[in-house]
C-alpha cells in the first residue's frame, strides 16, 4: 500500500510540473505576442499622429477649414477632412492609451493572459494512478500439473526414442557387413 500511495505521489508530481510548465510557457509566448503587438499598435499610432499632423499643416497653408466633399479619400494626407477636424482628430490621437483600437488582438491576449494568471494548481491533490482489478485472494485449489498426462508422454516418448536407437543401429550393422 506504501508502494502504491509512493508512485501516486510521483505521478501527480510529474503531472503539476507539466502543468505548471505548459501554463508557464504559455504566459511565455502570449507575453512575447503582447509585446510584438503593442510595438506594432505604438507604431501605428504614431504613424498615423504624423500623418495627421502633416495633414493639419497642409489644410491650414491651403486655408481648408471645413470638410470638403468632391476630394479623392485615397490620398495620403487626408486635408479634405477640415483643419477643424484634423486638429481634434490629432487631439484623440495623442490621449489613446488603448493601443487595441490599433491592434485587436491584444483585447484577446489580455483577456487569455488573465485567464492564465488565475489558474491555481493544488499540489496537494489525491490520484489514483495505482488501480487494483481484483482483490487478491487465495486461491480454493491448488493448481496442480497434469501428472498423469506427463507419465504417459513421457513413456510414449521413451518408447519412440528406444525404438529409433534400436533401427539407427540395425541399419548401420546391415550396412557394415
């Protein structure tokens, strides 16, 4: 029994080690996936800020002040929005601190980096890695060989054995004379 709770022990051991491992690695990854995509997002944000400040010199030096509605919308620098526009667009710009406007995935990295956080193992926890299929008894009867099934083959092998001795050394006696 000893034996048995022994190697239940080191089972559950291996197990939360792995577990804790693959939890381990995973905060790894999603954190490394988190860092890429913040520098990403950051850059995109502040592309986007020059962008927008570019746009807000040029509708000024071109005396643009409301929106206008016959200009192409491809263009880089998007003056026809006003300089009305582009100055508050340039304000919001700079408080955005949710950087997953830029990025969606980080809403889901937080969210699973969270989830990962709140995982508790218990190490103290019970397995039954040891499983008995019955219980043991002894046995009614004694198992016993088949004594009288040996006797006769062993006589019956005996017999063959003598007889082909006995041939083998008729034959080479005939054949030497």
């Amino acid at each position: 029994m000893a034996y048995s709770k022994d190697i239940s022990d080191k089972v559950r051991d291996e197990l939360i080690d792995a577990l804790d491992a693959k939890i381990s690695y995973s905060q790894q990854i999603l954190q490394a996936n988190k860092l890429a995509l913040e520098a990403s997002a950051k850059q995109q944000l502040a592309n986007e800020l020059i962008k927008t400040n570019y746009a807000l010199d040029m509708a000024k030096s071109a005396d643009v002040t409301k929106p206008l509605a016959e200009m192409n919308n491809n263009e880089l620098f998007q003056i026809q929005l006003g300089t009305a526009a582009l100055a508050e667009k340039s304000k919001v710009l700079d408080k955005i601190k949710d950087l997953s406007i830029f990025a969606p995935k980080l809403g889901i990295i937080h969210t699973k980096l969270e989830l990962l956080s709140q995982i508790k193992l218990d190490h103290n926890i019970t397995l039954q890695s040891v499983r008995y299929l019955q219980n043991t008894d002894y046995p009614i009867s004694r198992d016993k060989p088949k004594r009288p099934l040996i006797a006769v083959l062993g006589f019956l092998l005996g017999i063959m054995l003598g007889i082909a001795i006995v041939l083998l050394k008729s034959a080479f006696n005939k054949s030497a004379k």
